[in-house]
C-alpha cells in the first residue's frame, strides 16, 4: 500500500505545478446586442480536461457554453445587461483542478440624442430645451453637454437605475438666436469603450418665434390730386405675419381699408389724405406702424438734426435740415444769434447740411431750419451744445419729490462722472449755497439733514461745476409733521334747537396748507375745512356748530384730519377722534293711562301710569286736582311713576294731572278719573216740623250720596201721586188736613235705590175751609217736571267735576 501512494504523489506533484488554465478574455467591455466569447483551455493536461462555468456574484450566467477535450467557450448570443458579472471556469485534469476569473462589463449607447423644444421658441420668452438619451447603461457614467460651437452652456450627469438620461437647457430666446444651432453631446464615460463609440450628439437649429417688432411702410406718401396712391408694408417676425391697413380719419373714426402687403388707390383725391396705419401680426403677437399721407402743400416733415447728438469739443460737427414737398422746396438753414436770425447756408432741394471740422462752445446754440415752397413753410429747430466735458450728474434719492417725517435723518448724494474735478455747490430755489464741498478731488458730494424740520423743507439742488460745464439736478425735499391725532372739546350739553360748538384741534403740524379737516356723522360729511400756508408748526383748531335735530338719540360725531401729500405712509395720512353728543331737551310726549278703565265701581282697583321722554331724566309727578288745588300722589326721578288705588271711593274721582320736569322745562298731560256707586245715607229732614198747622208750608229736605246722581221722587202712600225734585228739596204749599199721611222718598240711579219713609201731620184750623194740598202742589208739579232737566244736568256736571253726587242742604221753609 505505502509504496504504490508513494508513487502516485510522485506523479500528480509535477503535473498539478505543470497545469495552467488560461482564460481569454479576463477583463472585458461588452455591448449591448453584440454576440460575444470567451475562452477557457487547459493545454497541458494528458487527457479530455472537464470544464465548468460559474458566476461569482449571485445572479445566473445567462450564457451558452460548447466544450472541447481541451476547450470551453462560453457564448453570450446577444449581450445585455444582466450579462455583467465575474465569470470563473474551472478545469479539471485527472484529480487537479484549476480555476481562472473573468470580469465581465456591459455597456449601452445605441442611439443619438434627441433633442427637441426647439421649435417652438419664442423671441424673449424663457424656454427649455430638451435632451433625451434613450438606452443608456450604466447611466451613472453617462455625461450630457449643451454646446454653442466651442462653448459649453450646461452639463449634466445621469444617475443610477435610469433607462433613459434627460438633460434641460433652460434660456430667453434673443432675436440673434435664430437659426443658430446648439449642440447635444451625450459621452459615456467608461475606460476601454471604443472611441467611436464614447460619445454620440445631435446637433439642431433653433427657430426662433418672434411677434413683429419693426414694421416699414415704403411708398410715396405725397401724391398729388388724381394720382395713385400706392404703400407697401414690410415686417419682420416668424412665421411670417398677415398685413392689414386702416385709415385713420381725422374724426376719429377707424376704417379698415386693405389686407394685404400692399395697399393701391387710382386718383387720390383731397379727402385721401390722413394718417394709414399698417398691423402686421402673427400667432405670436402684433405692431403697427403709422404714415401720413399728403396731398401736395406746404413743407412738411421738416426736420433738423445734429452728428454726433452729444458733440465735444475739438470734434466734427454736421447740423443736416431736411424737409419733405411735392413740389421743389427752398431750404435755409440759420442760426438764432442775439435774437435775430442769421442764415448760414441755403439751397434748393429735400436736404442741405453744414459741418464744423473742429467744434467749439461758440458754435452752440439754437439752429433753425426753414422749408419753403409756393404752398407755405415749415421749419424745425434743434439746440446745439457742443460739450466741454462729458459731465453727468446723478442725485440719490433719484427722485423728483422725497416726503420726509419731521424729526428724521435724510441723506443726499450727488456723484459726478466725466469729469476728473468736480466742484459740488448744494442750492435752495434762493440760489443760496447750502452746503459747500471743497474737496474737488472726489466724485461724490454728500449733504445729511437731520433731524429734519420745516426749515428744511423746499429745493435742493446740487450743480457740478467741471471747466466749462455746469450741470444739476434737483429734488424736492416735502418736510410733513402730523404725531399726534385730533382732539375734539364741546362748548356744552348738546340741547335740542340750541347750538353746540365743537372745536377739533391738532398739533404741530406742517405745511398747513396739505391738511383738510372734516367733521363726519358715520360716512355723511357734515363739514369741511382746509388751511392755508403758514411758516412752521402750526396747530389747527375747527370749530363745527351743531344743532340737534330733535331725533333723541345720542350722535356720534368725528373730526377726520387728512394730510393730502403723496409718499406719506399710508399709516400716517389721516387720523381721527370721536366725541358722542348726548342730546338733551325738555320733557315731552308726556302720556298718562288708567288701567283697567277710567270709570269704575266703588271698591274696584286702579291703576294710574304716567310716562315721558326727557334728557336727561328729571322727575315725574303724578297730582290730583281738588277744588282748584293739585295734591302730589305720586313721583318719581326717571321717566315714570305709578300710582294704585287697591278699593277706589267716590272721593278718588276727579282730574289727575301728570307732570314731567328737568332743568330745561316741563310738560304736563291730564285724565279724568270717574268711581260710581248707589245712593247711600240717605236721611230726610221736614222742615220747619212734621207736624203743622193748616195753612203752613212745609219744605222737605233729601241727603243722599251716590254717583251718578240720583233721580229723587216723593210719594204719598195712599195716593200715588210723584213728585221729582232735581236737588232734593221738595216744598208743600198751604198743607190742609188731607195732606196727613205717609210719604216715601225714594233716591235712584243706574247702581241702585234707596228709600225712606216718614209721616206729616196737618192740624185743621176752623175758621175756613181747607184748601185741597194737590191744588197748589199740581202746578208745582208740573214746573218740576219742566225744569228738572236742566237743573239735572248742571248737576251732572257738578258731579263730574267734584267725582260724586251729593245732595245740597236746604232751608227752613216759610210759611
């Protein structure tokens, strides 16, 4: 056994050291869709070699492989992505194995970059350009450039796990844009890959899309009369714009006269002449331009014009007067010099030009040129000024007004530039020097105000002195002061029919003359008040004279204090104070009620309300009137009172008067209060006794109270007769002995009745005869019947007034 080992170790030492794998390739750069190989042999092995393949990373090979004794190639039919991997064969020889790796890589990048926006650009208008690079592995690699010619615009690179890598130029289009052309260059940025195959791009022309921005019209616009008239309208703009005319008739009216480039009349007439504007337009926008067309007359267009505009010193001058006619013109051209002008050249023609070769301040100022013709003339003027320096003045703030706050800092700078010595002086509109720079070295004078006040307010102007050359500039400095808001004072209680005074005042402000001051009910201006200019602080008092108007309801007043002056805060513009003016008066609409009725039944209750409307509140009063006389039953302070009766009484009736009082005066309202009851105590008296001689009169006296007044009768029992009385008297004439008997007194009203009963004894005299007591009683009789109406009714009345009926005492009758 140890012997045959022995040799077998012998021999697979020097074979194992002598077999080699070899793998071709091992560092490789596939691309995508190419059919790629790669070889695994074993030369040396004495036998058929056993080939594996495997993946060292955990994903499959995706790969075919065909095997020889001593070969094995791995065959990718159509490389892609998954293709990427690190590849280990192994080969086999007897009992030794040997192994050998392969790092595969893949790329993509089939197709050109596709670029696209660029047709649709329009002049001015921000836009992005799109670049699209479709199959791309590995993206990350992958570099996206944005060229003009040499120049590169923007970079960008892609990122992991992207099919597609898309870069955006974003720019504003510029008119000279157009039909330039930029370039997307996509590079893939991996060692090894071919160089033809690096880097792909796509170049395109941009089209750039602009609304008409410069629109001619050619054409003769002086025609004479029964000539044709012809115009042509040119325009620039993409795509090409659409054309129309209209004319422009001095009235005002607008009327469209062509759409075309061209617009043509035959035999122009005077009614021809006007102003023709041509639109051209496109999807993208619009312009116009306007010419006047002139049927022969005077000069016109007439027009002076100096080279260069702004001329220095030492340069060459040209001063060119141009004039339009139709018929031959004569032109001069002058300069005004001590008020007169003087002619420094003349010609016929459409232009003349005179030229300095060396220019000097002399040579400035204002040239004239004149057109004439048979129909008239016309002339234009242009200033010369020929500059020494070019200075240029700038003042910050650059504004032609600064309102500033009283109290604040302002600082104001004035930079000159051209000028290698300035020399500053800061002005009022007194032509006074403010402030002074001595320092001419420098190129910025700086003037600081503060705090600032009213003396401050008005010009300031900064003029630059430099040679030759005196130049300014000016800003108004609007000095306010408004700190604090109005108050408003009232001369008294605001009383209805009387005038109050109210006086708004504010203090410290400046200038007067910006502020307004108004007094307003809610929205409605009641009025208004402006100030005139006054030096300094000031301090604005407004009187408002109000007269109630009798509403009762308290008003609510408000003085509004505006400073109209531009670039105040708005915080600051206006400020407002309130007053409320309770409105007083004397008592009025005084009203007194019963409650439940006026007329009652004795016993029953009542109450009496009396209300009023008074400011401010005072006392309420509530009397009875008695016999003339007012008896208080009730007050209170405020704008009523009460007053209960719980068990009226006859004596509760009568006038009630209510009384309302405060410092400004009185009212007064009255009622009548009526308590009913049945007659009651009735008690009669015979007079001068019950018991008389023949002859005798007797005088029967009834008492009784009740209300309304009682309806008296007097009976005789045994006869039946009545008698009424109005007052409750009765009298007997001349009594006889058949007057002896019973006799009733009955007392009746709505409420009830009452009786007594009492007897009268007639003595017989014997001398005479006795006269029957009804003869002289009938007649009686009868005139009580007559006349108690009226007697009933004055009663009546005395019975409302004193608020019940009693019935009067009466006399001893006589005989």
């Amino acid at each position: 056994m140890f012997p045959a080992l022995s040799v077998t170790l012998t021999v697979l030492l020097p074979l194992a050291a002598a077999l080699q794998v070899n793998l071709s390739p091992r560092m490789v750069l596939y691309k995508v869709g190419d059919r790629e190989e790669i070889k695994c042999s074993m030369r040396e092995c004495p036998e058929e070699v056993k080939f594996s393949w495997g993946s060292l990373e955990d994903k499959p090979l995706y790969a075919n492989y065909k095997t020889s004794p001593k070969e094995s190639v791995l065959i990718f039919n159509s490389v892609t992505k998954d293709h990427e991997n690190m590849i280990k064969c192994t080969a086999k020889c007897k009992d030794v194995s040997k192994e050998a790796t392969a790092t595969v890589r893949v790329y993509s990048f089939a197709k050109d970059p596709v670029v696209s926006g660029h047709d649709s650009l329009v002049l001015g208008v921000e836009s992005t350009l799109s670049c699209e690079v479709t199959d791309v592995y590995p993206p990350e690699y992958m570099e996206v450039e944005w060229l003009r010619g040499d120049n590169v615009l923007h970079t960008e690179e892609g990122k992991p796990d992207m099919q597609t890598v898309r870069s955006y130029y974003t720019f504003t289009p510029q008119r000279e844009d157009d039909r330039e052309q930029i370039t997307c260059r996509a590079s893939l940025m991996i060692q090894d890959i071919p160089l033809d195959q690096s880097t792909r791009e796509t170049t395109i022309s941009l089209t750039i899309l602009s609304a008409p921005s410069v629109v001619r019209v050619s054409g003769s616009t002086t025609v004479p009369v029964g000539s044709a008239l012809s115009l042509t309208c040119e325009a620039d703009g993409s795509p090409e714009p659409a054309f129309s005319w209209t004319f422009l008739r001095p009235d005002g009216q607008r009327v469209r006269v062509g759409e075309t480039r061209e617009l043509s009349f035959l035999n122009v007439s005077l009614s021809y002449a006007g102003d023709y504007e041509c639109e051209a337009s496109n999807k993208i926008g619009k312009r116009t331009a306007t010419v006047t067309v002139t049927i022969p007359g005077p000069p016109t267009n007439t027009a002076i014009s100096v080279s260069p505009n702004e001329p220095k010193e030492d340069e060459s001058v040209t001063i060119s007067c141009v004039s339009s006619s139709v018929t031959e013109s004569r032109l001069v051209l002058s300069k005004l010099q001590d008020g007169a002008d003087t002619e420094l050249v003349s010609d016929e023609g459409p232009r003349i030009s005179l030229s300095y070769s060396s220019a000097s301040a002399n040579d400035s100022g204002l040239y004239i040129c004149k057109a004439f013709n048979d129909y008239g003339s016309q002339k234009a003027s242009v200033q010369l000024l020929v500059q020494a320096h070019p200075l240029e003045v700038t003042l910050e703030p650059d504004l032609s007004m600064i309102t500033v706050e009283r109290g604040s800092v302002l600082s104001l700078s004035c930079e000159a530039s051209g000028c290698p010595h300035p020399h500053f002086t800061w002005k009022g509109l007194e032509d006074k020097p403010r402030y002074m720079r001595n320092d001419i070295q420098t190129a910025v004078s700086q003037l600081n105000l503060g705090p600032v006040g009213p003396k401050d307010d008005g010009a300031f102007i900064c003029e630059v002195k430099c040679g030759s050359v005196v130049k300014s500039k000016r800003t108004e400095v609007k000095i306010f002061s408004f700190p604090s808001h109005p108050t408003i004072e009232s001369s008294g209680p605001s009383l209805e029919g009387e005038m109050t005074n109210l006086t708004c005042t504010v203090h410290d402000v400046f200038p007067a003359d910006r502020f307004r001051t108004q007094w307003l009910d809610g929205e409605t201006e009641l009025f208004s008040q402006t100030w005139s200019f006054a030096n300094g602080l000031q301090i604005l008092s407004s009187v408002f004279s109000y007269k109630p108007n009798g509403g009762g309801h308290d008003k609510n007043i408000s003085c509004k204090v505006s400073l109209e002056m531009d670039g105040v805060p708005a915080a600051l513009v206006e400020k407002t104070a309130f007053i409320t003016l309770p409105e007083h008066y004397a008592p009025r609409q005084t009203t007194i009620t019963v409650s439940p009725q006026k007329e009652l039944k004795e016993g029953e209750s009542i109450s009496i309300s009396c209300l009023t409307d008074s400011a401010p509140e005072g006392r309420v009063i509530l009397r009875k009137v008695l016999d003339g006389e007012e008896t208080e039953v009730s007050s209170s302070v405020g704008v009523q009172t009460f007053f209960t009766i719980h068990s009226a009484e006859l004596s509760d009736s009568g006038d009630y008067v209510c009384e309302a009082v405060n410092q400004y005066g009185s009212h007064r309202a009255s009622t009548q209060i009526s308590v009913q009851a049945p007659p009651r105590n009735t008690t009669v008296k015979v007079l001068p006794s019950t018991s008389v001689q023949e002859g005798q009169n007797i005088t029967i006296c009834c008492h009784s109270v009740s209300f309304p007044p009682p309806a008296i009768i007097l009976r005789k029992l045994d006869s039946g007769i009545d008698i009424y009385s109005p007052n409750g008297t009765f009298t007997l004439i001349n009594l006889t002995p058949n007057d002896t008997g019973l006799y009733q007194i009955n007392v009746t009203n709505a409420l009830g009745y009452e009786t007594e009963v009492f007897s009268i004894h007639v003595m017989e005299r014997l001398s005479s005869p006795p006269p029957r007591w009804n003869i002289f009683i009938t007649p009686f009789i009868g005139l009580g019947l007559f006349a108690s109406a009226a007697v009933v009714l004055e009663y009546l009345r005395r019975a409302q007034l004193k608020g019940f009926y009693e019935l009067s005492k009466c006399e001893p009758a006589t005989v």
